[in-house]
C-alpha cells in the first residue's frame, strides 16, 4: 500500500474490529514482545526483533485507539487500495448509499461553549 503500513495486520486484528479488541489485541501483544516480560535476557539479535515489533505495535495503537485517527487512517487505506485496484478490506457499501444518502465525514473536532454562552 504505497508506504502506509498495515496497522491491523500489525496488531492481528480486521478492520470491523470495536475499540474495546483493539486494547485487548494491544495487550496481549505488549504482553508478548515487551523486554520486562522476558524469563530470560534476550540476546542483541532478540533484543533488537522485539525492540522493533514493540515500535509497530505502539505505533498501529496510538492509531487505531483514537476514533479520528483511526478514521483517517481507514480513509487513506481506502483511497491508497481503490488507487491501487486492490480491495481495503472494508465492507461494501450499503444499498442506499449510492441513492443520494449524505455519508458521515470525520473531520477536525472544535470544542465550543454550550448555546454560545461566555464566562
């Protein structure tokens, strides 16, 4: 996919998946590679296969934990696959969809005060 890596492959999980299998595949995967939960000293070579997988499955969490980068991150897969003639793995589009229905965009959120009141 053009240098965008695969977050889910990463973390052994689909695309569908809720936020609450997200942390639990995060977990147990931070369970697995994490140096402090060695029996034994790694040797460099372990050491250094670990330290990297640790780096990927970090990276692929603070991504898909968070709803908006996770969106993003699920856009761009899209756009990257469909440029590229190869399926995101995302689910077909709903029936109505392409009857003119309005589709949710996830943009930048703004926090403002409730019924415009100033303190």
């Amino acid at each position: 996919m053009s240098g965008l890596p695969d977050f889910y492959a990463v973390l052994h999980i689909g695309p569908e998946v809720t936020a609450g299998e997200v942390g639990r595949a995060y977990r147990s995967l931070l369970r697995r590679y994490h140096p402090d939960t060695r029996p034994l000293p790694a040797t460099p070579a372990d050491a250094a296969i670990e330290g990297k997988a640790l780096q990927e499955i970090m990276a692929a969490h603070a991504v898909l934990a968070d709803p908006v980068q996770r969106a993003l991150y699920d856009h761009r897969r899209k756009v990257t696959g469909a440029a590229r003639g190869r399926s995101s793995g995302a689910r077909p589009a709903r029936a109505g969809a392409a009857a003119g229905q309005p589709q949710i965009i996830v943009g930048p959120l703004r926090w403002e005060r409730p019924g415009g009141l100033s303190q």
